[in-house]
C-alpha cells in the first residue's frame, strides 16, 4: 500500500508473517501539508526497501508468493502509481498473479487481520481524503449507507490548524493538523464556542465539513478582531477553540 510505503507477507488464514513500513508524516508535517510529487518520490525510494524487509521478516521468498495484492485506488494517483508499477512488474518477472485492491475496502477489512469479526459489520472509514460509513457484507460486498457531500474531517481539520497558524504553537512542533487540534482539545474547554452540527435536517447517513469550516473560520476572525491580532499569530483562547472544533467533528460523526 503507498500511503505510507507499507508491506507486509500473510498467510492464507490472515496471519500477517512478516511486515514493514516507511512512514512519511515528518515530511509532510514540515511542509504543512502532502506534496504529492514529495510523496511520490520518497515511495520510489523507499519500496522495494520496505517489500524486501517485509519478506525478510517473513522468512518467505517472492518465488514462494501465491500472489501479490496491491491497493490501485482510490487515492494519490502519484503514490498509487509508485505501487502499482513496482508490484506489476514484480509479479510479472515472478509469474506471479497480480491482484488490484480498492483501497477503502482493503481499509474497511483490516480489521479482520487482528481481530475475529464475523461478516456482516458496519465500518466507519476516516480520513484526510475520505468519510465512509458502510456495511461490509464480504469480501468486496459492500452497502455504502453515507458519506461525505463535500470535504473529509482529516482535510478539514489540517485547514482549520493551518488557519490557526498550529505549526507555530509551542506545544505542537512537528505535529500533522489534526494531531495538532487534538492534543490542544484535550486542554481546552469545548464549552466556549458552539459551532452548530451540520446536515441536522437531513435523515440519512451523510456527512459535511466544508459548512462547518467556513463557520469556523469566521468565529477565528471574529475572535482575532476582539484580540487585535492579525491572521497568523496565536490566539489566546486557541485551546477552546480546538475543543470545540474536536468536540463538533465528533458530534457529526457518532
């Protein structure tokens, strides 16, 4: 998988044999943000690194291999690329059959390598780029029930840190937006800004964060206006606003 460069040996009852990842979060945290071209080319780099640990640690050779899956969708198409081209051709040197998987299903059953979860159950998939709720029927069966009609919570919240100017809080060096809002969140008080939730009116299982965003974005103006400070500088009530952008995200979703 090439969100981070991950790779990993399992057996056919879902053991994982053998396993390794580069992880990619620094880069991108210094530079605010996922460069895809950056993450292309830190995944050249580091893939056929990762798959040969990964089978080292497995013990099991590639001409062992019953097949190589890799994730060819959704997502980056620059880093998917990176998996795609090195799997394809491993596999085609080895004669090996080659397996495309959805990434967001391929999420959606991990779950299934740790634990003994009986199908059908209902999974609940967030990240920077996406917001699934879903049942999982089986193996590539799934009923979408909702998802995101705008932005994902993980994209929203790197803005919102970004427009709070995080990456300058003491207490948030080197942290990724999010991971940034939550750790202010946990010693703030969500109690001092009330954002109101979004899609109240509408029954059904879909998410929305890009009106929620734009409501969040006002309430820092408006609280740099009352602090005569410019955008770019730290609030001082930034802790609660934090909490309260936590503590609404959470609200939508549950």
């Amino acid at each position: 998988s090439c969100d981070d460069t991950g790779a990993a040996v399992v057996d056919d009852a879902g053991g994982v044999l053998g396993e390794a990842l580069h992880c990619q979060g620094d880069v991108h945290s210094r530079a605010g943000g996922i460069i895809p071209l950056v993450a292309q080319q830190l995944h050249r780099e580091n893939v056929e690194r990762v798959v040969n640990e990964a089978l080292r640690a497995s013990g099991v050779s590639v001409r062992e291999l019953a097949a190589i899956a890799t994730t060819v969708k959704p997502g980056l198409a620059l880093s998917l690329e990176v998996g795609l081209q090195y799997s394809s051709s491993l596999a085609s040197a080895h004669r090996t059959p080659f397996i495309p998987i959805h990434h967001m299903e391929a999420h959606a059953l991990t779950i299934r390598l740790t634990q003994r979860v009986e199908f059908p159950f209902l999974v609940l998939l967030l990240s920077g780029g996406h917001c699934i709720l879903a049942v999982a029927r089986g193996v590539s069966d799934f009923l979408l029930l909702g998802q995101s009609i705008d932005i994902a919570p993980g994209d929203m919240l790197d803005k919102v840190a970004r427009r709070l100017s995080l990456r300058k809080h003491p207490e948030c060096h080197g942290m990724a937006g999010g991971k940034a809002i939550e750790h202010l969140a946990q010693t703030g008080n969500w109690r001092q800004h009330t954002f109101r939730l979004p899609m109240q009116q509408y029954r059904n299982c879909d998410f929305s964060f890009s009106g929620l965003q734009n409501l969040i974005n006002k309430a820092i103006v408006q609280k740099e206006k009352e602090e005569g400070i410019q955008e770019g500088e730290i609030l001082s009530c930034v802790k609660d606003i934090a909490a309260a952008v936590q503590h609404t995200v959470a609200l939508h979703i549950i």
